[in-house]
C-alpha cells in the first residue's frame, strides 16, 4: 500500500483542463497520447478517438500524466475523427528527429 496523498503532493500534479494533450505515464497506455475530455474530483476522463472513443472514456489518475504543452479545440473535441487524426499527427511531430543547426 502507498502513502496517503497530501496537499504537498497534489500541488506538484499539473493543473489540467478539457483539451490538453497528455501522454500516459503509466498503465497499459503507457507513452501513448490521450486529450482530457473532462476534469472531475474523481479523476481525469481520457479520449483517442480509438482505442478510447469519446463515448468511452477512460479515467485516470492526474499523477500518473505528463503535459505535453499542446492543446486541442473544442471542434477537435466533438468526434472522434479529427481527435485521432490530431493526435497521429501530434505523435508523428513528437516522433521526428530534430535537425541540429
């Protein structure tokens, strides 16, 4: 069994709202991109548009996800076709290597 969890450890987790992308850092999902459908007291509802459909959201503890710095609009939001397109393609940028200058 963990620790209870204090104030001190949950400020360290990432203030997170509707349409960032975040990449799981733990669970069967584990380095695979996901966007936060909804924030609630229970958790954070997660959406691929694939393995998890908007109609099948999967929730998640905040601790174990990491920002990745982008977000995606609320019409990326409404199906799950251009939310996983969006991703895929966010994934194919995140996957290139960086030209040295």
């Amino acid at each position: 069994m963990g620790k209870p969890e204090t104030a001190a450890d949950l400020s360290q987790t990432p203030a997170l709202e509707r349409g960032m992308v975040v990449k799981s850092a733990a669970g069967r999902d584990k380095d695979r991109l996901l966007v936060v459908t909804q924030v609630t007291g229970e958790g954070v509802f997660l959406a691929d548009g694939k393995e998890r459909p908007l109609q099948r959201q999967k929730r998640k503890n905040p601790k174990h996800l990491l920002p990745t710095g982008y977000s995606l609009g609320e019409e990326t939001l409404r199906f799950n076709n251009p939310l996983r397109k969006a991703l895929n393609r966010l994934a194919a940028e995140e996957t290139q290597p960086t030209e040295a200058t």
